[in-house]
C-alpha cells in the first residue's frame, strides 16, 4: 500500500496521544520498526472518525489502553492494520513530548477519565 507516513495513536482511557512516524530509509518505508535512526516524529491531531474508532474499538474490546498503528496514505487516507493492548509508548513520549506516562498514571489512579 503506498503511504506517506505512519502514525503511532496511544490511547489511554479515552485520551488519544498520535504521533506521526516519518522515515526514508528504505526499511523504514516498509516497516518504520525496522530503523529507529531515521525517524522524524510530530504531533497530530486524528480525523474524528478516527478517534471515534478508537474509541469504539476499546469499548468493545473492552480495553482501557491501546497503540493503534495506522498508515497514512498519500491522499490522506488513515488505515489501520492493528492494535497493540500493551504496544510500547515511550519511544513516542521522548521525541514528541506528549505526555503519555502522565496519562497512564492519571489512569491508573482514577483521575482525569
């Protein structure tokens, strides 16, 4: 599929972290876990069909934290292949600042749901 960026989503009760994932090395094109080294991260903000699909898909999983992938197609297009239940999010909270970690603890104390 051609796509011109991928993004890492990280939702955490309801609150939606997205990250998108930018590489040119030829591995990283086909698959950005297979070079760290040449990405370039930046915060954006999903379609709200998109966050409402998050959103519906931890309800009916029944999961309070997910990391969706997504690919992003040249036209704009989100697809998404998978979502990780316990996918890592500190690689995305180093680079972009976004306060993951934060939200994870807020969760798991009861607060700010």
């Amino acid at each position: 599929m051609p796509k011109a960026y991928e993004v890492r989503l990280t939702a955490v009760g309801g609150r939606l972290f997205a990250a998108e994932i930018h590489t040119d090395s030829p591995a990283g094109r086909v698959d950005w876990r297979s070079d760290y080294g040449s990405h370039r991260y930046r915060v954006c903000e999903p379609p709200p069909a998109v966050a409402a699909g998050v959103r519906r898909t931890l309800d009916r999983l029944d999961l309070p934290y997910g990391a969706f992938d997504f690919a992003v197609t040249p036209g704009g297009e989100w697809c998404f292949p998978e979502v990780n239940p316990s996918g890592q999010f500190g690689f995305v909270e180093q680079a972009t600042g976004l306060p993951i970690t934060a939200a994870v603890a807020d969760w798991l104390e009861g607060k700010g749901m």
